[in-house]
C-alpha cells in the first residue's frame, strides 16, 4: 500500500512538470539514439566468428534465436514484477 501511495504521489508531481520534461526526454531519447550505433555493431566474438562466410538465411535464424532466447525471462520478469505490484494492492 506504502509503495502504491509513493508511485501516485511521484506521478502527480511529474504530471505537474511535464511541460519542462518533454524537451528534456526528447533529447535524453535523441541522445539514446545517436549512441546507441556502436553498442549495437557489438557482437560475441565467438558467435562472430562461427558465423562468418554462413549464408544469410543462417544469420537470420541466428538472429530470431537470440530473440527467441530473450523472451523467457523477460516474461518471467514480468510476471515477478505484476506479482509484486498485485500484492502491494493488499
């Protein structure tokens, strides 16, 4: 309850300043997509490696594996998140 009473308070007192805080997120997101160029051209040495002279539809199934392989525990995540916040309600 303690927490649900923080985060309504938080959102009053930045939907009061949210005229100030638009230029400040569109720069913040400008900023965010200028730099992150270079962190996405990283790639695991090992998978690098491995993949060169594959064809394209190789890289493509790698690709969607990595995806696919990120879901699991963004799901669990989530759930562990909106379990919290349910028995916060309480």
């Amino acid at each position: 309850m303690r927490f649900t009473k923080i985060l309504v308070a938080w959102t009053v007192s930045v939907s009061a300043e949210l005229p100030r805080l638009i230029p400040l997120a569109l720069f913040g997101f400008l900023v965010f997509l200028l730099s992150s160029s270079p962190a996405l051209a990283q790639s695991c040495p090992l998978c690098k490696t491995a993949l060169i002279g594959q064809s394209e539809s190789t890289l493509k199934a790698i690709n969607l594996g990595i995806l696919v392989l990120l879901f699991p525990p963004l799901i669990l995540m989530s759930s562990i998140v909106i379990f919290a916040f349910r028995q916060d309600r309480d």
